[in-house]
C-alpha cells in the first residue's frame, strides 16, 4: 500500500529540494536525502517507493530547476496529484517518468497518511472502499511512464512515445 503525504498550496521547487542540497552541492549520490528538508524534515528518510503526493494549486512554481523533481524521482514517489501545476515542472515530472495527476477534488478528499492504491493505467486511488477517480494520463505518455521516463522510452525504442515506429 502506498501512503499519502499532504502538503498546502504553492510547494516551490525549493521546498521539493532547497537550493543548498542541489546534487552539484552536496553529491549525485545524496541530493534526494534532502527532499523536503525545510517543510518536512522527516520526509525522505519515510518516503516509500509507490507513495503519493498530494498538493494544492501551483505544485512546483519557482525554478525550473530539474534537480527537484529528480529528488522525488530517486526516492520512488508514485505520483503527484494536485489542484495545479507550475508548467515547466509538471513537464519535468512526466519526462522523469513521475505521474502528475491535476484534480480539484482529489487532493481535499485524501488525508496524511492514508493508505491507498494507486492504478495509473486506470487513473484511480483506492482508500478502502472509496474510489477516487483522476483522468488517466494519455496512452502516449502512459508508455514512456511503464519505460520509467520519456529518455528510457527513447533509449529503448528509438522514438519518442506515441510516434509511429
């Protein structure tokens, strides 16, 4: 089961990962142990591969740094729902290979700590007997997120997702 880890509005790419702790800073190696580091000291030493996150509106405004949404990549989150997204970084999440869901009811509907299941091909989140409905990502970009990211998907065949081989 993953677990659900809340946050508020407007998370910026620093909160994700402070500056300080970028890889070129503290090692390629360590960097993602800092995720978090100011609004959730606990966070990465807790994180399990699988969990989600949940946000509000403009989830990783700020710099479009990549380095941030590659912390969250190395600690193996699941997805991201939230109500928006900062554009460059909701790019750098699906092109990591990091599901990024945006619903507005979705995020007040999940508590901290809840246990659930996630099924991306489907677009649900399973908290006991509720089902919460998002809309499933594109078949494209669903192969590029099973190849781990759209690099891997490239690397693998050549081409980018949804082009004709």
């Amino acid at each position: 089961m993953a677990r659900v880890w809340t946050f508020g509005d407007a998370v910026n790419t620093d909160d994700i990962l402070p500056g300080k702790y970028a890889p070129f800073m503290v090692g390629e190696d360590r960097f993602h142990r800092y995720a978090f580091a100011h609004l959730r000291p606990e966070f990465a030493e807790r994180v399990r591969p699988g969990d989600l996150l949940v946000g509000g509106r403009n989830w990783g405004l700020g710099s479009s740094r990549e380095y941030a949404p590659q912390a969250l990549k190395a600690l193996g989150v699941g997805a991201v729902i939230a109500k928006s997204f900062a554009r460059i970084h909701y790019r750098n999440l699906l092109n990591l290979g990091i599901p990024a869901f945006t619903s507005e009811t979705v995020p007040d509907a999940l508590q901290d700590g809840d246990e659930v299941s996630f099924d991306l091909a489907a677009g649900t989140v399973t908290r006991g007997d509720e089902i919460f409905q998002l809309e499933p990502p594109p078949l494209f970009l669903q192969e590029a997120l099973r190849e781990g990211s759209i690099l891997e998907f490239y690397r693998k065949h050549g081409r980018f997702p949804g082009e004709a081989p």
